[in-house]
C-alpha cells in the first residue's frame, strides 16, 4: 500500500491525554511514501511533524509522525483537544501515532517514563507477535488478529500488537 489515505488511521485526530502546554511544535516535513523507512534521513526529523505537550514541571508528552496541517500552536490546551492528524512524517514506514511520556521537552534527549491510561477497551491482539506484523508492514497484508469479546481496562498501558478502543471523553 504506497498511498497513505488507504491507511484506515491516516488522517484521525490526535488528542491531548490532559491539561497541558505545548511548549514545542513541527509542521513542517511531507508524508512519507509508506512500504519502507526513509534513506537518509536527518535526526531532527526523525518524529517527523509533532508536539510536545508539557504535563507538569518534570513530566512531557510526545506526539510524533503527525500531518503537517493543523498542528497546535504553543499555549495551553485542555485535555481532548485536537492537537494535530495521524500522518506518516519523520522515521515511519505506515501512518501511526508515537506517543510516549518523557521526563524532558527534548524528544532525543529525555527519558521515557512509564504512564498508565484510565481506561480502554481491548478489542483483539496479533498474537502472531512482531514477525506478523512486519510482514503486514512490508506487504500490505492485514495483520493476524485475535478477536476478544471487549474486555475493559483500567489503570494499565496497553501491550504491544492490542487492538484497544479508547473512550471518548
């Protein structure tokens, strides 16, 4: 799949999982063509177009591999605020959103730091594990996905290869 609208994710919203400041902010980069990680590319633009919202004093969240359109201005924002679209910029090989919490504003040079979500629904997982789901990535081929009957969540991180539903809220 070399078209990045044929990605079911490309183009949702991204919202910010609290109260917060962005305190840094990239729109600048094109999607990448997906199928393979780009050559060459320069370490300032690993995470592509992305924010970092400041939760707290030692506590930040990284919003990577964004559209270039419509990404939030520095200042605050409230939790559930759109603060950009899934897009496939920077070090990606498919439209996804990388988040992760980190104990500085540096994406590259902060600590990540473990997080837990209130709540979420685990829908199916890959239990074929990381093979599969390269193999999807390089052929297009949907992933092998182990459906479940919802099983709620809460107070966890979801595990690599869940398929989760978050609430809105």
């Amino acid at each position: 799949m070399k078209d990045v609208k044929s990605y079911n994710v490309y183009g949702k919203p991204v919202y910010a999982v609290a109260d917060g400041t962005v305190v840094s902010r990239r729109d600048d980069l094109p999607d990448q063509t997906p199928g393979k990680l780009p050559d060459g590319l320069p370490i300032d633009e690993a995470d592509g177009n992305h924010v970092v919202l400041k939760l707290d004093d030692r506590t930040y969240a990284l919003y990577a591999h964004l559209q270039r359109k419509d990404v939030a201005q520095p200042g605050a924002v409230r939790k559930g605020a759109v603060l950009g679209y899934v897009g496939n910029s920077g070090n990606t090989s498919a439209p996804h959103l990388h988040f992760h919490v980190m104990d500085g504003p540096s994406p590259l040079l902060s600590n990540g730091l473990p997080y837990l979500i209130d709540k979420f629904t685990m829908t199916a997982i890959d239990e074929q594990g990381t093979a599969d789901f390269d193999r999807a990535e390089a052929t297009g081929v949907p992933l092998t996905l182990t459906l479940y009957e919802p099983k709620p969540k809460d107070s966890v991180l979801p595990m690599d290869l869940m398929v989760v539903d978050l609430p809105n809220e």
